[in-house]
C-alpha cells in the first residue's frame, strides 16, 4: 500500500536570490552541487517565479524550492520534497532521502560559497559492491575527520562533511561527495562536481574507476 511523504528543510545559504536561483533552476547550476539533469527533458512538470519559486513535479512526486533574500547578502532556501511512497521502497526511503537532502543542500551551501557562479562538471562512479569497501575507501584516506587535509586523484583537499555514510572533500576545484549506500542495498559511490574548465567527464569518470578498484580490490 502506497503512502504519503513529506521531507522540509530550511537552510540559509551565502549568495542572492539570483545566484540561488541559477544554482537550483539551470542544469549548469545544478552540476555545481547536486547532479548534471535538465528537469523538463527528464520529463517533469516544471512552475517557475524567479526567483521567489520552482516546483518540479515527477509523477506522484514534487519538488518545491522557495528563495527569500535576508538582510545582507544571505538567503533563506525553503525546500519541500512530497509524493507518495510505495510499500516495496522500504522504511530506508524516507530515512535515506531526508539525509540525502541534507546533505545535498549543505553542498549547495558550499558551492555557493567556495564557488560561485562557476559552471561544473558533474561526475559520478560506484565502487566494487564488496561488504568492506567503506572501510577501506576511508583507510585509504587516513580516516580523515572534519577539518582534516587529504590527498586524492593528485590534489589536496579538506574534509567538508563526515558522517558514518557520507564523506564530502574539497579541494581549489572540485567538491567531492562519497555516499555509502548500504540501506538500500546500492555500492559506495562518488559525485565529483569538479569546477575545472573544459574537464574531460569521460577520463574523470575512468580515473574514479580506477580509484575504486585499486582502492577496494588492490
């Protein structure tokens, strides 16, 4: 049996209107801390009032984006995630999609902070789905905390975010996301929004590949 969902958040993020509205209204914007997509080819039922409001409707699922200027130059972003949930999703759905969120929105923060206005690249790739790939993912990383300096792919980063599922880098050009994915039974993955003009997304791809397998089966 299907049932309703609802997940809200509110953050206050460090740009305009304009610039919060480029990042979650455009592909370009959205490479920059979420994933490379254009809502209406994908589909969905699109309203906009730039930049007060965006709602993307996907089937039985919604998004709505509310943007309000703040004194200074912050804005508060209201973000509400609805629709129906099917039974065979699992209670992890909803867990995992609100921590998701999150986290999502805490790197929106980050772009526009670190990197505003800058177009991205928006990169991903999964590790080997071995029951010890987390693990080693962070030993190869020193078991970096927050605030820690790591090394990878050749540059040097800091430690963002840490979670027991989550580890956010960030070097000069890139923001770099790991998920583990156990709950819903998915392997260890990266998103790489990589801010360097003209990256080549497939070789970027095949090095972070090649990463993993060094790294979880080396």
């Amino acid at each position: 049996m299907s049932r309703p969902f609802e997940i809200r958040r509110e953050v206050v993020l460090p740009a305009s209107p304009e610039e919060v509205w480029r990042a979650i209204a455009t592909p370009e914007g959205q490479a920059g801390w979420f994933m490379s997509s254009d809502p209406e080819e994908a589909g969905a039922e699109i309203e906009e009032d730039a930049p007060n409001r965006l709602v993307q409707r996907f089937g039985t699922q919604a998004i709505e984006y509310l943007v309000e200027a703040r004194d200074g130059s912050s804005t508060v972003l209201r973000f509400v995630h609805s629709g129906i949930a099917e039974d065979d999703w699992g209670d992890e759905f909803e867990t995992m999609t609100g921590f998701g969120w999150d986290l999502y929105l805490f790197t929106l923060g980050e772009y526009l902070h670190h990197f505003p206005g800058r177009p991205a690249a928006y990169v991903e790739a999964e590790a080997p789905n071995t029951p010890d790939a987390w693990k080693r993912i962070l030993a190869a990383l020193g078991d970096p905390a927050e605030g820690d300096t790591v090394e990878i792919l050749g540059a040097s980063g800091v430690v963002d975010k840490r979670t027991d599922h989550y580890l956010g880098i960030r070097t000069s050009d890139a923001l770099i996301r790991f998920h583990e994915r156990s709950l819903i039974g998915m392997p260890v993955a990266v998103g790489d929004h990589d801010y360097t003009p003209g990256l080549d997304v497939g070789a970027r791809t095949a090095e972070w590949t090649r990463w993993f397998a060094d790294t979880v089966q080396g």
